[in-house]
C-alpha cells in the first residue's frame, strides 16, 4: 500500500476532484489544518461544493474546524451568507459554539441578523450562548422572559447531571405524576430481591428474570423510570400506560445505533425515531430549535427538559432508585 507523502498530495487530490468536488478524504480534524486546506484549493477542490454526504466546506470548518481555515475559505465562496439545510454558516459556528469561527464570518461579511430557523438568526441564537455579546447590539432582537427561563433552567438541569455514561440505558420521562401513581397505571410490583437487579447493573447482557425490572424515582415535576441494560421503560405498552393525561419521552441510547426518542401524550404515539440532543432540522419550532441548540450532545437532559422533569442530580438515572419495581408480563409492543 502506498503512503502519500505531504509533497505527493497533490497528485492524488487532481484524481479525486470528480468524485466529491475535490474534498474526498478529508478527516474531521482537517478543517483546522490550514495548509491542507490550501492544498486541496490549490489542486482545484470547489469552496462551494455540497458533495454527496457532507455539508459544504465553509459549513463544515464553521461547525468544527479554526478560524483561520473558515476565514480562507470565506473568501472564496461565491455567496457567504447562502443557506444550507435552512440555515448559513454563520449559523452553524454560533450553533456549535465557535465564536472565533463566527467573529471570522462577521469580518468576510456574513449578516448575525438574517432571519432563518423559525426566527433564530445566527444574532439572536448568540443571545441563548455563553457569549450573548458576540456580536454589536440589535436593539430588535432580544429574548422572550420564557426563553430566558428556558436557557437558565437548560444550564441548571446539565450541571445537576454532569456527565453520564449513558450507553445501552431506557428512559422513561413522566410529567405530573408521581412513582406511586405511575406504578399502579402499569399494573408493576415492587421487587422485593433487588439482588438479581444489583448484579444486572455490572453484568452484561442481563438475565431473562430482571428484563422487566425497572428502577423509578420521584423528581421535581414528575418521575423517571430508568434501566442501565435495556429498553423495557421505553416499550410502547410502557409509554402509553405512563402518559394516560400527561405527556412521557422515552429515550434508549442504543448501543448500536445511537440515542432514540419518542413521544407520547395522553396514552397516544405522538413521534418516535427521534435524536434528542441531535441537531434541528429546517422546519421545527421555534421552542424545537432552542431545545435543540441548549441540550445538544445531551441526550437524557433533552429528554428530562422535554417533560418539565428538574431533576437535581443524576441520581433516577444512574443511581439507586427510590424503588425497583417488576413489570407485569404481557406483550409491550402491540
């Protein structure tokens, strides 16, 4: 197999133009390598490609790469304030918290005010950041008392958190009620044993006995039901029976595929196939977009944000419930 060198580059990148405008290859931490960049430019890679899977290149080094990269491709694009997925680069840097990356965009001539996103200009997203003054005042733009609250309350409910591992766990966020009241709806018993479910947490995969063996804890606004192993808490049966007058989301942080969300309300399925603590897509709400951005890379405070849940610790979702409780056998899925 051959190696390429730094100095044979150039070579191969004059082969690959064709295939994705010139930036095949490029590894996630190449949009903080200027002279890299500056090769491919030099080979004739396109500054506006959209390529086949990825995302512009001013859009990509605005998400992830340095200041310096999104400033040399800024003054290359044709348009530095076209939109991509409803949204424009600038966006993206104030989204992922880049405002090295967005102060380079203001200086090439991208406008902070643009409206785009259900309201959310790149300025009026910045207002809801950790650098609310990254850009001169707009006397227009401010944020409502709710989306105040909702900022403060996002920053209290991660730092209560911290950091979880998360991996393989089934959530179930019920608002309004109580363990006690959520228990009786599902038709659950309290395990008396709890030592089959303690030996559970630290083996894997679990035993047939405690696959219906769910931890549950009261919160402030509501309950959580959790299972380090599994899925059980956010099976359909489960979900409809919590949510009956009261809204639940139920996350499971899929070892295989990635963090699963859905919705139900009033013992319905509102949605499901959700990313919570994904990115927002063109066409949410207002309310979804700042959900999105204050809880992004976080999914189980989305979750908990998502049913009015204020938990103060991250004790009902990796701790000792205030209960173990056993599912009735019946089939959850139909």
């Amino acid at each position: 197999m051959r190696v390429w060198s730094r100095r044979s580059r150039p070579d191969r990148l004059r082969a690959v133009i064709a295939d994705n405008g010139g930036w095949d290859g490029l590894g996630r931490n190449s949009w903080s390598d200027l002279a890299w960049v500056r090769e491919r430019l030099a080979a004739g890679a396109d500054p506006g490609s959209t390529g086949r899977c990825s995302p512009p290149p001013l859009f990509a080094a605005a998400e992830r790469g340095s200041a310096d990269v999104v400033a040399e491709l800024a003054g290359r694009v044709e348009d530095i304030d076209v939109e991509y997925g409803g949204r424009t680069a600038l966006w993206e840097a104030v989204h992922a918290d880049r405002p090295d990356n967005a102060r380079a965009l203001v200086a090439a001539g991208a406008d902070p005010w643009r409206p785009m996103m259900a309201g959310w200009s790149p300025g009026r997203l910045s207002l809801a950041s950790p650098t609310p003054d990254l850009f001169a005042p707009n006397s227009s733009v401010s944020l409502s008392t709710e989306e105040s609250d909702a900022v403060a309350e996002a920053r209290r409910l991660k730092e209560a958190l911290g950091k979880l591992w998360v991996e393989g766990l089934g959530l179930a966020c019920v608002a309004d009620f109580d363990v006690e009241e959520s228990a009786w709806r599902l038709g659950a018993e309290v395990v008396e044993d709890i030592s089959a479910v303690q030996k559970d947490i630290e083996v894997y995969p679990p035993s047939t006995e405690s696959s219906l063996a769910v931890g549950a804890t009261d919160v402030p606004g509501g309950c959580v039901f959790a299972q380090p192993w599994g899925f059980a808490p956010t099976m359909p049966g489960v979900l409809a029976r919590l949510s009956v007058d009261t809204v639940c989301y139920g996350l499971y942080a899929n070892p295989k595929s990635g963090n699963q969300g859905s919705i139900y309300r009033d013992g319905e399925f509102v949605a499901g196939d959700l990313h919570p603590g994904g990115g927002p897509d063109d066409g949410d709400g207002p309310e979804e977009i700042l959900a999105s951005y204050l809880y992004q890379h976080n999914a189980v405070a989305y979750s908990c944000a998502f049913a009015g849940l204020q938990l103060t610790d991250a004790r009902a979702v990796n701790g000792a419930p205030d209960v173990w409780l056993r599912l009735p056998e019946r089939d959850y899925w139909d």
